[in-house]
C-alpha cells in the first residue's frame, strides 16, 4: 500500500508513451502529405481551366510534356501537376508518345529521391510511413517501385528513398520506375483523347 505523500514511480519494464494515435506528431504528418497533394490539385485545376493554347505549341508541345514531367518529379514531396500535363497533350499530341515522353520524364526526375537514400539522406527519417515502405521494398523489390509508379500517391518519393538506401542498382529502379509510369501517363493521355473524341460526338 502506498504511503501517503509518497511518489509513485512506474515499473521499469513500463515505456513511457510519447504521444497518442491522435497526437500532435500525426496531426503533423498528415499535413505534411495533405498540403503537397492540395498544392498539386490546384495547380492541375488552373492548367486545366486557364484559357492557354496549348495546340498552339504543335511539335514542341512534346518537349513541354518531356520537361512538365521531368522538372516537378525531381523535386522531392512537393506538389507535381503532372497528370494535368498528359491530360492536356494527349488532346492535341499522339497519346502513345505524350505516356512515353512523360513517364520517362517523371522517371528521370525520380533520380533525386534514389539518390538521396543512397547517400544516406535524414529525409525519410522524418515520416511516419518511411519504415512501412522501407520494408515493403525490401521484400518485393522492383515490383513495389512499379506498383507506386502506376498509382498516384506522395509516398512515391519515400519509396525512391528506400530503394536508395537498400542499394538496388539504379538501372532496376529506373526500369521499375519507367514501366509505372509509362503505363499510367499513356493510360492518361488516351482517357484524354477518348474523352475529347466521345465529347465532340454528342
């Protein structure tokens, strides 16, 4: 029985909890990965909705799908309308080519993520989700890579960071890489052409 006025220590084998699921750390998290994704929501409605002439650009419109993907991919968790830039292209542009262009774009530009885990970058450290996604790379390797590619989500850039620092070759993650988003710019890009051609038929 505890004496009164005596301070009650807790066990030893007790951890102290550092905060609660709802706690201030998630509420930050969640923030982190909600701005980028309402950034890049605004961005691809005024891309989208601006009076611009894309046409007009012709053949050079090819280069801005090559360097709209490449530029925002390269910059680590930050907002990247590039689904908006294939979306438009592909309206005016050959789809095949605008999903080609594009993702090799957006897989060059995910270099920076791959190279920021191999030279041993805090980033990751940062984020909650970083050891889910470090250990599902390090189970399914290149097939992970592929499968985050194709789906749009902010935790790619966590995913080019583990494959970084578990050491896959460069060249298998810019396959992996290459082959997601490939699939999901053309995949775009002829939802776009289909959508205009359905639209001018009614």
């Amino acid at each position: 029985m505890d004496r009164p006025g005596e301070k009650v220590m807790p066990p030893a084998d007790v951890p102290r909890l550092r905060g609660t699921a709802c706690g201030p750390g998630l509420l930050k998290e969640s923030w982190r990965y909600f701005l980028p994704i309402a950034a890049s929501v605004v961005l691809t409605v005024l891309l989208l909705v601006l009076p611009i002439n894309y046409q007009g650009l012709g053949n050079y419109g090819y280069l801005g799908v090559f360097l709209g993907t490449l530029l925002p991919s390269a910059t680590v968790i930050f907002p990247s309308p590039t689904l908006a830039v294939a979306w438009i292209a592909g309206k005016f542009l050959n789809p095949a080519l605008v999903g080609l262009l594009a993702g090799l774009g957006a897989a060059l530009g995910e270099i920076t993520g791959y190279m920021a885990g191999f030279g041993g970058s805090a980033l990751a450290s940062r984020s909650r989700y970083y050891e889910k996604v470090q250990r599902m790379v390090d189970r399914y390797g290149w097939l992970v890579i592929v499968l985050f590619a194709f789906i749009p989500n902010p935790l790619f850039d966590l995913a080019g960071i583990a494959a970084g620092t578990t050491r896959m070759p460069l060249w298998k993650f810019l396959l992996a890489c290459s082959v997601g988003k490939v699939l999901r710019f053309v995949l775009i890009a002829y939802l776009s052409r289909w959508g205009t051609s359905l639209g001018a038929g009614w």
